[in-house]
C-alpha cells in the first residue's frame, strides 16, 4: 500500500501511512517498506529525516539491499548533499569488496583443502 502511494505521488499520505505503521516499538519496517519511504522523504526534500532513515538501515543492517541504497543515493541527489552521495557510495563499495573477498575465499580454501 504504502510503495502504490508513492507511485502515485501521494506523499503527505504514504508518509503518514509509515508513521502510523511504525509508532508501535513493536513494528519495525523492512528494507522495502524503508525505499518506499525514502523515496518518499527524496521527493518531499526532507533529507534529514532521510538521513536518520539512513542511520537506522545501517544500524540494523538493512543498508546492505542495493535497491534501498540507490534510494538514499536518490535522496542525497535531490537534496544536492554530495558528501553523503560519497558516503553511501562507499559504502556499496565496501559491500562489494567484502562480498568479493568471501567468495575469493571459499574458492582457494577449497581448492587447498582438495574440494
């Protein structure tokens, strides 16, 4: 429901929408409901508020799906803020590498091992 609001452009409605489905401690959203709402911030100009949606994925671990991460880059775009562009590009890039490294890993650990 909430991603259809976005699409539409209602964001004054899919905004409350969020807050309301996650004023309970007991909701928490998961990484698509959190692009939605990124998006959502993008086109409202609310970078701070998406900046403290930016800490709370890295925080939780959501920061690692590419799909919200190109949503902060969204964000950061439109609000011209280029030091946190840098940033979120980082930190993709360091996904990539650490993932890289893993499956570098694993071949030579079993090519060693005899696998």
């Amino acid at each position: 429901m909430l991603a259809s609001l976005t699409r539409s452009n209602q964001h004054t409605q899919s905004f409350k929408l969020f807050v309301h489905a996650h004023s309970s401690l007991s909701h928490r959203p998961d990484h698509y409901t959190l692009s939605a709402i990124v998006v959502v911030t993008a086109n409202a100009c609310l970078a701070t508020f998406g900046a403290q949606l930016h800490a709370h994925a890295a925080r939780t671990g959501l920061g690692a799906h590419s799909h919200l991460a190109n949503s902060f880059l969204l964000l950061y775009s439109k609000a011209r803020d280029l030091g946190s562009i840098k940033h979120t590009f980082e930190e993709i890039d360091c996904r990539c590498q650490d993932g890289f490294e893993g499956v570098e890993n694993e071949i030579f650990e079993g090519k060693e091992s005899g696998k």
